[in-house]
C-alpha cells in the first residue's frame, strides 16, 4: 500500500499557500496561530490546507501502549493527508473485550469502535470475526508487531514451584499447590491469557462427567482471585510486610509483565521468575488490525503500521520486555531477570471451537445461581441412611445444606422451602424467601447465609408423607416465574426420594408438566440428592431428565462434596444434558 506522507500537494494547498504570502493572508495566519494556541492540534492541521480533517482512532492494550502513541506523535509530526484530507492518528486503551462487542455491533457506544486495533492476542479478532456483525472491515491476516507467552508468575525460592523450565499446567489446579496459596488469572473474558489457562486445564482434564466435576472444582477455586484488566504484579509484590497475609500467589501473564515489574519493582519487593509450561503455551501476538473500509484511513493505517516497523519503535517494545513476532528474544532481553531468552514451547490451538469453549465454560461456572432448596422434613427422612444403624438420612441432609451453602459465593440468590404433610394443606413451610446470601434483609443484621446456616443446623423430621411430586412442580414454577437471565436458575432438592401417593399429582403427570414448562432459552434444571437406596431412582431420574437436570442417590455422606461440584458441573451441558 503507497504511502500517503509524500504524495504532491493538492490545488487546495497551492492557493492556501499564495493566500498566506499576501499582506491579508499575514494578518489572517497571526490571528490563526492565536486560535491554534486555544484548540487541538488536529485543526491547526485543518487550517494548513486540509479539505477535511480525519482522526484514525487507535485502540491498543495497555502494555503496547506507549509505542503506539511515541508511533503516532511520529506520523503526525508529518501532517500526512490522503486525497486533500488531514489524517491525525489518536491513540486510547479500551479493554479488548469492549472492542470486540463494538466491532460486533453489539454496542450502542459505536464511537469505541477503531480504526485500528492492537488487542494482546488474535484470540480477540477471532472472536469478533465469529460475531454475527463483526466480519466486515476486520483483516484476516493482520501483522504482529511482537510476542510474549503466557506464562506462570511467582517469587523466587517459592516453596512447591517447581524449576521455571520444568512447570506443568497442573500447577493451577486445586491440590497441586500449597492450599492457602491462590492462583491468580485474568477473567477469560477481560483476556487472552485467562484463554490460555482455561483452554489448557480442559486439554488436561479431558470430557465426561469426572472432567466437568473436575473444572467445576477449579473454577470455583480461582474465580475470587480472577482479575478484570491487565494484571500489575506490583500491586501483589509491594514489598510491604503482612502480618497473617496468605501466601505469595502464583499468577498468570504474559511474560512481558514479569520483566516490567523486575525492571521496576521497589528494593524491597521480591523479584519474580517465569515458569514455562512444559506441556506448551499460548504466545500472545499483538496484532495490528485495520478495522476500516474507508480508503484514506486504510492508507493512513498502513503508512502508521510503517512508522511501527522502524528501528527505533521496535527497539522500544524490546526495551519494554516484548519478544520479535517470531518469539525470538533480543539481545536486551536475554539479560532480563526472571525468564529464560530460549523461545518456550508454544502452540496454536486457541482457536475456533477451543476459543470459545474456553470462555463459555467459565462463564457457565462462574455464573452467580439464582436457586431455590426444596427440603424434605417428612417421615422418611427419619430413618436410617444405609441401614446400617448408622446416621439418618435427615442428619446426612443437614451436613448436604452446610456444605452446599459453603460452596456458593455471596451473588448467589437463595431460597429454602421445607416440605412435609404436616405443614397443612399446601404441604410446605416457605423458611425463607429468595434472597442474596451475602446480604441481610431489611431490618435484620444476620445476613441470608448465617439465617440459612442457623435453619440448616436446627432442622429437623417433622413426620408425615412428603407431597413430593406437588413441592417439586410448585418450586419449579416459583423459580420460572422470576427468571433471573444474569443467572443459572434451578431447584435444589433433598430429599428421601419417595412420594408414596401423597401428592395430587402422580409421577407422569409431573413429568409432562416440567417438560411442558422446560424452556431451553430460559433453562430451569432440577437438581436432586436423594439419601439413602430406597429412593425411587428410574421415577426421580424421569423429573430430573425432564428439566436436563441431575439425580444423585448416595448413602454415603462423604460423597457429598463431590455431588454438589457434579450438579455445578451439569452447568456446561445445560439445556442439552444427558441424564
């Protein structure tokens, strides 16, 4: 593509310049120098001769940054034009993801989409380019103007890290690490890097239910330490003393991030070592995206990419800890602290179906639920768990509900209904209504979750049948009727497992009334746990399959913990769930 900064000057120029050399012309470029002194640049340039003035709107990430901007200070400083109009290159950080969204169309802020991107990874264009809208205008093959691979972040003599070169991605998993050590990652949605984490714990873990219980496990592990933006290591390792403070984290970044924060982290604050992934990781790319069809900001965008290219700007992003585009490592950066200048085993699957199967599986577990718990207090829940001897089905349902309220984060909105014949006609006892477990109700200080642990700590057997098949289908309407779309909707059941004629309804009527309910775009799934094996597995697995929920039938109680990250789990099938 030619460049626009030599081209002839237009007959607009000429007579500009023979009017500034006239005695009005004088007068009228001091008044003008006056006014360009008050105003932007951009209409001093407008001023010079320009038919129009064009801004090209440069979205980078944050890191590249600065030699963008140093980038476009250059080509300004040349006053291109294209066809007798002004180009003047302006540079902004805006999270990747919002890019993505604009160039989708699916933002009503379009004045954030650019003209030329440079997101931390061609992750970002892919997932635009899979958008409904966000195919036209967006290069299919763009340049990278450097490299960094992801890798894992941590204090050199750790204890449990193993060597920088001899890392595994099994490192970030629950288990492989000192527990009261936390992973740190970038949400996948805010960045390619939190990608490559979730891409690589999945190739790891492999499909099926095990798998999905698994991921489950390690999501909820990481996502209260997951970050919304590019992460500053300085703000972990400030070099300050904390008394009773967690152990050091392992975070996950681009290796660009560990040699910034050694270059400049304070004397006291503990240099960092990058550990690379044995199994191979994903090199971020920084591509530089022209988003435009209009001709003169697509010249314009090439004749910046040139400026870019030149020795100096490359030099720059040397300095700043970047590797070439093909991963080699400079001269400057092999002599950095912290990382090994041998290009690190990479790989190029984070694409298409892993792309997206990366985002939608977090997004998927770390949904805040929206939940109702339906409680069985009947008769049956008295009687022993395995019929041993042993403790009751109602006390393994006690430990099911503490444990269960332990595994839900604060967003989650819960509700408890208690069911049994002996609450009178309706057959149930609403103990507390939906609400968020983080906050308490107006005019109480105990919040949901300590009013819940209280309930689950105290209930008890109230006797008769337990109108099962009526508590099941009036929870399932009670949560359709408010559906939260911000949230997953389901109904939670413990229960016996067994209706013996006490409800109105019969099985197959329940059946075809939740598959007549069951809507795959609004799912409400249902979730049961029943205790001990007299529970009518074939007629419970029948209500479940219905709502592409889950049954879990267990006279065991230690298996509990397990089965509730299973019915988590059941998240990534969901509406499509094999029961």
């Amino acid at each position: 593509m030619s460049s626009g900064r030599h081209r002839l000057p237009s007959p607009t120029a000429a007579t500009t310049r023979r009017l500034v050399l006239s005695p009005l012309g004088i007068s009228a470029v001091v008044v003008a120098l006056v006014v360009a002194a008050a105003i932007a640049v951009p209409l001093g340039i407008g001023a010079l001769g320009c038919g129009d003035t064009r801004y090209l709107r440069v979205s980078a990430t944050q890191s590249v940054a600065p030699v963008l901007r140093e980038a476009a200070t250059e080509f300004n400083a040349e006053r291109p034009s294209y066809g007798g109009d002004c180009v003047y290159a302006q540079v902004d950080e805006i999270a990747p993801h919002r890019i993505m969204t604009a160039l989708a169309g699916d933002d009503t802020d379009s004045g954030i989409a650019p003209h030329v991107w440079v997101p931390e990874s061609s992750a970002w264009v892919e997932l635009a380019r899979m958008s409904a809208g966000g195919t036209r205008g967006i290069e299919t093959d763009p340049p990278s103007l450097a490299s960094s691979p992801v890798v894992m972040a941590a204090p050199e003599g750790t204890e449990g890290m193993p060597d920088p070169d001899a890392t595994d991605w099994t490192l970030v998993l629950p288990g492989e690490r000192d527990p009261e050590r936390p992973l740190v990652m970038v949400d996948p949605n805010r960045g390619a890097d939190g990608m490559a984490v979730m891409h690589a714990v999945r190739r790891h873990l492999g499909g099926g239910d095990a798998a999905d219980t698994a991921m489950t496990d390690f999501v909820r592990d990481v996502q209260t330490d997951s970050a919304f933006g590019e992460i500053d290591l300085s703000a972990f390792f400030t070099g300050a003393h904390r008394d009773g403070a967690r152990p050091a984290p392992v975070i996950v970044v681009p290796e660009q991030s560990v040699v910034s924060y050694n270059a400049n982290r304070p004397g006291a604050a503990p240099p960092l070592l990058a550990h690379y992934p044995r199994e191979g990781t994903v090199s971020l790319d920084y591509p530089y995206v022209t988003t435009t069809d209009t001709p003169s900001l697509r010249s314009a965008a090439a004749d910046l990419y040139e400026v870019l290219r030149a020795g100096p700007h490359r030099d720059r992003l040397r300095e700043l800890g970047f590797r070439d585009p093909g991963g080699e490592a400079s001269a400057a950066l092999a002599d950095r602290t912290g990382i090994i200048a041998e290009p690190p085993p990479v790989h190029g699957d984070l694409t298409g179906d892993a792309l997206l199967a990366s985002v939608t599986d977090w997004n998927r577990l770390s949904m805040p639920s929206r939940t109702l718990v339906l409680a069985d207090v009947s008769a049956n829940m008295a009687e022993d768990l395995n019929g041993g001897g042993g403790e009751s089905r109602m006390e393994a349902a006690r430990q099911a509900a503490l444990l269960g309220l332990g595994l839900f984060p604060d967003a989650t909105d819960m509700g408890l209904w208690l069911m049994s014949e002996e609450y009178g006609e309706a057959g149930r006892e609403e103990a507390a209504g939906m609400h968020r477990l983080g906050d308490a109700e107006e005019g109480r200080e105990a919040t949901r979750r300590q009013e819940l642990v209280e309930t689950a700590e105290t209930i008890d057997v109230q006797g008769g049948g337990s109108r099962l098949y009526d508590n099941i289908l009036n929870a399932y309407d009670e949560v359709q009727s408010a559906y939260d779309e911000e949230k997953i909707n389901s109904v939670i059941l413990l229960t016996a497992g067994q209706d013996e004629g006490s409800s109105d309804l019969s099985h197959a009527e329940l059946v075809a009334a939740l598959e007549d309910r069951f809507d795959p775009r609004r799912p409400v799934s249902l979730f049961i746990i029943a205790f001990g094996g007299q529970a009518d597995r074939e007629e419970l697995r029948g209500v479940a399959a219905a709502t592409s929920g889950s049954l879990f039938v267990t006279d065991d109680p230690d298996e509990i913990g397990d089965i509730f990250l299973s019915s988590i789990s059941r998240r990534l099938c969901v509406p499509d769930c094999d029961n």
